[in-house]
C-alpha cells in the first residue's frame, strides 16, 4: 500500500503542512494532514460502487486555519470538557486557559487540533501507516508537565483504521485524546435520521445545564437513548426533536463483537467501532449552522454529521468515581481505537 504525500499548505509562521493520502485494495480513501493530526477525507463506495465523501472537512489548508468544530482534528490534551478549567493534582491547584466561560473543551483554544506534528510513514503490502509526534510544553493551554505525543494512524486493505494513541510525562497530567471526525455515510445526501446506530452501552453520563457531568450515570433503557440493539434515528426523532451530545459507557466483553455501529442502509454503507477506552462521545453536528462549505461545496448544516469520539468520561480530573485519566511520570497512557469501514 503506497501513501503520498504532498504539500497542503503554510502555516503564518512559514511552516510547511503536509497531506498523506492511502488507498486501500477494496476503494477506501483516506486523507490526513499532520497539521491538527486531522483526517481531512474519507471517501468510501457503496455497495453499487458508487464512491462518495463521508467526512466532513475542507479541500483547503486555509479554511482549516479558520475557525471550525474541529473537523476531524486530534483532539488533546483533554478531549470534552473540564468545568472551569480547573483540577487539583497532589494538592496543587491547575487553571486551565478557558475557550467557554464555563469550561475548557477539547484541550483549549490552541489544543492538539491547531499544532504541526512531525510524521514518519511506513508501508507494506498489506498497510500503510502515518506516525504523528509532538511535544506539549509545561504549561501549555494550562496543563501541567513536559507532555511526549505519539499518535499512529495505520491503514489497512481490509477498510481498517487503526488510531494508536500513547504519550508519557514529565509531571502528573491529565490526558484524554480522540478523533473528531464528522460521519455521513449519504454522502451527505441526507441527514442523520437515515442512519442506524448501535452502542454496546448500558449507562450513559448525565449531564447539567452547562453540559457537564453531574457524576451520576442514567441507564440507557430509561431513555430515548437505549442504542444496544440497533436503532434507526428517525424512529426516535433522533436528532430533528432530540439531539445527542452525551457520552457512553461502553459495556464490555469477551467477545470481538463492535462496540458501535453506525449504518446507512439505503447505501450499504457501514461503519464498525472497536476500542480499549472506556467510553463513546456521540454528538449529531447540534452547533452546525450551514456556514462552512467543504468538499464539493457541501454546507454543513445542522445534524448533518455524526461523531463518534472514543475516549475517557469528561471532567474526570473532578469526579473520583470516573476512571482515572491522571498520568504520571514513568506510566504510558496507550489506548487504540479501530474504526472498520465495511459495505453491508
């Protein structure tokens, strides 16, 4: 499997980007900028063959300096949201640089997803993979420590991806890193109500007003937002009456099964979500307003994409009973993420 590579664009301090593109044997392409570690595109065939965009983002380096909801950006040092900006670690008190008057959300205002990362590429027959690395410096966006970054994207011809995140530390830190890629297995034709969504989850984490966690988790059979069987969007009115912004917590077992699945069943189109992290943030574009234009001259509107971010609980630097994100010196936060694209 052969990557390219190509100039995409310069950053104001001069610095090159640069865009990697893959194409696996059974049509799926794939586009990554090391810029933002974003995935700039995702085009996939249905099952006529027919190959289409499914990922939100733009053809031009320039709209990815401008503002945007992160359009398939790394997401760190701490994906979702801190109340306040503010943690405690061994009796030390942390304020964060707030993007929102309330919170800081997906690592701060100049997180990963604004950073040019050094890359390395390999390829084989059967893979291709893009190494990206950087160095988040002592206090950046407020975070404490010297923060070591590697993050692999591998491609595989089976319609594999394959995140691998892993970083160490100087100083204990916290640490919560996902994708932010924007899902519409239409093409874009039609909104998320077409699609069909699983998660394995049994609980997912309530929310307050501000939309950040109580502490408390609701069980998913109590609510609009039972998905451990599949269900098709639009017979929930889900998300033209009820939006999604909520994370999951993913019920794990011995079997390889999916931990999610989202399906476009008109299309064939399908996407299948393995992961060692603990949790799901699914979010249906509810701040998408039609004023970005990506490839083809697309509008994002509102609920025209799905993410699908898997990661640690948001806010658990301030809730004991969350799994722990704390790293600290001589430990390694690694976690993979496989994300199987396959037509049904």
């Amino acid at each position: 499997m052969h990557i390219s590579n190509t100039f995409f664009g310069k950053l104001p301090d001069g610095r090159e980007a640069r865009l990697f593109h893959v194409v696996t044997e059974n049509g799926l392409e794939i586009s990554i900028t090391n810029f933002g570690g974003i995935i700039t595109s995702i085009k996939m065939p249905d099952r006529k063959g027919i190959v289409k965009e499914i990922c939100a983002g733009f053809e031009n380096f320039d709209d990815y300096l401008k503002p945007h909801p992160q359009f398939g950006a790394l997401v760190g040092r701490f994906a979702g949201r801190i109340a306040e900006g503010l943690f405690e670690i061994d009796g030390t008190v942390y304020q964060l640089n707030l993007n929102n008057p309330d919170y800081q959300l997906h690592g701060g205002e100049t997180g990963f997803h604004t950073r040019l990362w050094d890359y390395q590429l390999e390829e084989n027959e059967e893979s291709a993979s893009i190494k990206l690395s950087y160095n988040s410096h002592h206090s950046e966006e407020g975070f404490p420590g010297n923060l070591s970054v590697n993050v692999t994207y591998i491609a595989h011809n089976d319609n594999r991806l394959e995140i691998e995140y892993s970083a160490e530390t100087d100083q204990p830190t916290h640490v919560n890193l996902t994708n932010h890629a924007y899902y519409n297995l239409s093409g874009f034709e039609e909104n998320l109500g077409s699609h069909q969504l699983m998660v394995k989850a049994d609980k997912f984490i309530e929310l307050n007003g501000l939309m950040l966690p109580t502490g408390k988790f609701i069980d998913c059979k109590q609510s609009p937002f039972d998905f451990r069987n599949p269900v098709l969007l639009s017979e929930r009115s889900i998300p033209d009456l009820i939006e999604i912004d909520n994370c999951f917590v993913f019920q794990k077992d011995d079997t390889y099964s999916p931990l999610a699945i989202l399906y476009h069943e008109e299309s064939g189109r399908k996407i299948k979500v393995w992961s060692t992290q603990p949790a799901i943030q699914v979010y249906t574009g509810n701040f998408l307003d039609g004023s970005l234009s990506g490839h083809n001259g697309q509008k994002y509107h509102k609920h025209s994409a799905i993410c699908l971010e898997t990661q640690h609980f948001p806010d658990s630097p301030n809730h004991q009973n969350f799994p722990s994100t704390l790293l600290r010196p001589g430990e390694k936060y690694h976690h993979i993420s496989t994300f199987q694209f396959c037509i049904d």
